[in-house]
C-alpha cells in the first residue's frame, strides 16, 4: 500500500517507494529502498523534497500516536515527527502534467545539472552490473522521467548537451543521449508521454551489454582488431540476457537491446534480423544509437558536426527505416544545434536553436567573415523573421576550420563550466 507522506514524518524502517519533485532536488539518485541510515533521513529532510510515498507494504507504517507524546527518535538528532492529523493519502503516483515549452537557455542551464548527475546514476547501474548483480530498472525511473520532461519541454537542450561528451565517459552517457533521443524521436513520430518514456527507458538500458565486455576491448584507444570487434558484437545479446535477469524491464527495451544494430537491409548484428522483422522501436534505437555514436568524441576519432552526421546518415543507403528517420531529422533540425554553417553572406555561424516551422531557417550565431578571413562581432540571427535576407547555403566542417568555441556560442559559457567542459 502507497502512501504519500510529509519528509518530517518519515522513519527509519520505512521503505522509500518515489520522492516527490523534480529528480534534481532528490539528495539519492535511487528511490526505493529502504531507510536505515540516520544520515540519509537527515540528507532527505534537508533537501527540497517535501513530500515522499511510502510503501507500507515493504516497511514500516506511519504510526499515529495520543495528543501530547513527544516525538520519538530513531537515531542521533533524527526525531520522529508523528503528529495527529488526517490519514495519509493513500494513491498510486500519477505521471507529472505535460509541461509548458521552455526558453531554449533555461531549459540549457536545468539540463547541464541533469547531465551532471546522470554520471553518477548511469555509471552506478553498469557498475552493478559488471559485479554480476541483477539489475532493477526501476532505479532508472526518475532519471529517465526527468530526461523525458525536458525533452517535453524543449528537446533541442538536452539532446545537444548530451553529445558533448568525453571519451573517458562515453559509456555511460551515450545511454543517456539515447533515451534523450528516443523520447525526442518519439515526440516527433506523435507518442504520448508516457511511451515517449518507455521508449526512453529503452534508449537508456539498450548498451547494458557492454557491461559484459572485457574492459581492454570496451575502452581501447584505438581500432579494433577483428577478434575484438567479434567480442563487441555479442554485446546486444549479452544485454538482452542480462535484462531477463533483471526486474521491471519491459518488452521494449527488451526489443530495443537486441536489436539496435540490426538494419533493415539484415547487414546488422547479432542476428542479421531485416526488414518487417524488425520493430518501429528497434528501427528508431538503430538511427539514435548510430547518431551519438557519430557524433561524439571517441578515443580514435573526434565526433562528426552534426548537420554533417545528419548528411551521412541519409547517405547510408538501407541502413535505417526511411519514415523514422526522416521523423528524426525533424526533431533534430536538418541543422542540429551546434551546426556550423555558412551563409550566402559569406559569413559562418553557429545553429542555436531550431525553427519549428522551418527546418533551413533556425537560429544562428554569426561570428566569422570567409570574405575578410577574420572574426566578426556575433550576430544573432533569426533566418525565419521576414526582414532576413541571409540564408544558409552548406553546411561546414570544423575540422577544416578547427574553431575552439563552437559549443561556447551555442551552449554558453556557464554551461559549458557546468559541465566541466571549459
């Protein structure tokens, strides 16, 4: 039985089922489990949850006592607030209301402190995984909720500063960038919320295999040899296994861990599974895993633009589902945020926010001159108003440039020091 209770009145003994708030006040990346530390209640009180749910069930009950007993308590300086008063709600946990669409740079600076704890969540779930111990998806709920909710609220933030990871990270945040993808996509394709997060939480567990993979082949800095490469492609079925075993893994994520590398045309692995065998959630796992795989900096390679990547993509013929993938350029913009680009003008720039209406005409940061081959004052411009007369004319490639302060234009400066990147 579920019962929502204030943090004052919660005990030691009692067993956490869900905190209520956003997941970034939580002071615990998990939340069910039961309360036996005085240190954590004391962390949970001084934190901004204000409310928590209770499972009675698997723990302790909220024990109302006679007028005028003080409070007992359960540990040093932890006092057990029971006061009389009506009885807890008793309900299950309903999923948040849609949020309204936020600024794109609000929605940046609430998602760099999101990438930031996600680390510690992502790197936690493969760790126990490595150890041999079951998984429990359900620890990821929150993480996979709060990924989701800003996505809802602007997908253009998160699913950017996703890729702007390291290679020393690259494990446990392309899940991450994964499930922000996912979700973004299935916004686009017209999912509700609540599928957008499974298919998010998909997005999240599908590389767990790698958790099986021998740490010299996962995180060697060059190019695999063939004996290697073999090893890696056994990775979905071994994450396919390892999330039987589990607890509270659906059938899509199940689907989405077995077959992201598959491809329509059955050059895939592990199974060479193609075309109508292949699921609408298996097809969009392929585009979004491939994606941030191209786009990110690895150990023997930097990260591909991305209205470059975007190019590629769409070059790679039978590789992916023709309608999802054209769903995922639309959630993504044919010029991602962070693409450089120039412009009829003869001036570059860099995309910082996309133009729901029209996919050529986002918004742009104009900041260097072809003509004079020298550095302009930036310039925000917005290619949809209809006093502009620029326009993008190519996309370009910053390895021919190498311009140190892409992210910096789009991101921002305070971001980017969030997220340790500056």
């Amino acid at each position: 039985m579920l019962k929502k209770i204030p943090v004052e009145d919660l005990r030691l003994g009692m067993h956490l089922h869900a905190m209520c708030g956003a997941w970034l006040d939580h002071p615990f990346w998990r939340t069910k489990f039961i309360l036996r530390d005085p240190a954590d209640l004391e962390k949970l009180r001084a934190s901004n949850v204000k409310e928590v749910w209770i499972d009675a069930a698997k723990g302790r009950d909220v024990e109302p006592v006679e007028a005028g007993v003080a409070p007992r308590r359960d540990g040093p300086g932890v006092a057990v607030a029971v006061r009389e008063r009506a009885a807890p709600v008793v309900a299950e946990v309903s999923p948040p209301e849609p949020r309204a669409s936020a600024d794109i740079g609000a929605e940046l600076q609430r998602a760099s402190a999101l990438v930031n704890q996600s680390r510690e969540a992502v790197s936690s779930l493969f760790a126990e995984a490595r150890m041999g111990r079951a998984l429990d998806a359900e620890k990821c709920l929150p993480l996979v909720d709060e990924i989701a909710s800003s996505v809802w609220r602007n997908p253009g933030a998160i699913v950017s500063l996703a890729r702007l990871k390291t290679h020393d990270d690259y494990t446990y945040m392309h899940s991450m960038a994964v499930c922000a993808l996912m979700v973004s996509l299935g916004r686009q394709l017209g999912m509700d919320e609540a599928t957008a997060r499974e298919v998010g939480m998909a997005g999240m567990l599908h590389d767990m295999g790698k958790a099986a993979m021998p740490l010299e082949v996962l995180n060697k800095p060059g190019k695999l040899t063939d004996d290697e490469y073999a090893i890696m492609k056994t990775h979905p079925q071994h994450g396919y296994e390892l999330l039987q075993e589990g607890k509270g893994v659906g059938e899509i994520a199940l689907d989405v861990t077995l077959h992201h590398h598959e491809r329509p045309d059955g050059r895939g692995y592990p199974h060479g599974t193609a075309g109508d065998a292949l699921s609408r959630v298996a097809r969009m796992g392929a585009v979004c895993d491939v994606y941030d795989a191209i786009t990110s900096n690895r150990p023997y390679k930097a990260g591909w633009d991305p209205a470059e990547s975007i190019a590629k993509m769409a070059s790679w013929a039978g590789q992916f589902d023709t309608e999802i993938f054209q769903a995922f350029v639309k959630s993504l913009g044919i010029y991602p945020i962070g693409s450089l680009v120039r412009m009829r003008s003869g001036k570059l720039g860099v995309v910082v926010e996309q133009n729901e209406t029209s996919l050529v005409s986002p918004k742009v940061k104009l900041f260097f001159s072809t003509r004079s081959n020298m550095p302009i004052a930036v310039e925000l411009v917005d290619l949809s108003s209809p006093g502009c007369n620029d326009a993008i004319v190519a996309r370009e490639s910053n390895a021919q440039w190498k311009f140190p302060h892409l992210d910096e234009l789009w991101a921002g400066p305070e971001v980017l020091r969030k997220l340790g990147k500056s």
